[in-house]
C-alpha cells in the first residue's frame, strides 16, 4: 500500500517520495457492505412507517 501510495504521488508532483505514514482505521469487506446497506434500509423503512404511524394519530 505504502508503495502504491509513494508511486501515485511521485508520478503526479514528480517528486521523490521518502516516507509515507498510512493508518488503516476501519476494513469492509464487500460482504459487509452488503450488510450494512440492507440494515441501512430497513431502518430507513422503520422510520417510515413511524412516521405514517405518527400522522395517523394527528
């Protein structure tokens, strides 16, 4: 990664690069996208209907 990172940057500055510092913080996997965007919308679903839910009552 870090040399992907060092090539990219010295091709378009046209540069030497001599050190890069990366942090990975988070990882997907296309799986858990997946997952996470089936959840996204059920929740968004949930909202809806509360909000039906809400007008009905007024």
């Amino acid at each position: 990664m870090r040399r992907n990172v060092a090539n990219r940057v010295e091709s378009l500055v046209g540069l030497r690069v001599t050190e890069v510092n990366i942090a990975v913080n988070n990882v997907f996997f296309p799986q858990m996208e997946e997952e996470q965007e089936q959840q996204r919308q059920q929740e968004q679903q949930r909202r809806e209907q509360e909000a039906q839910e809400q007008q009905r009552v007024q």
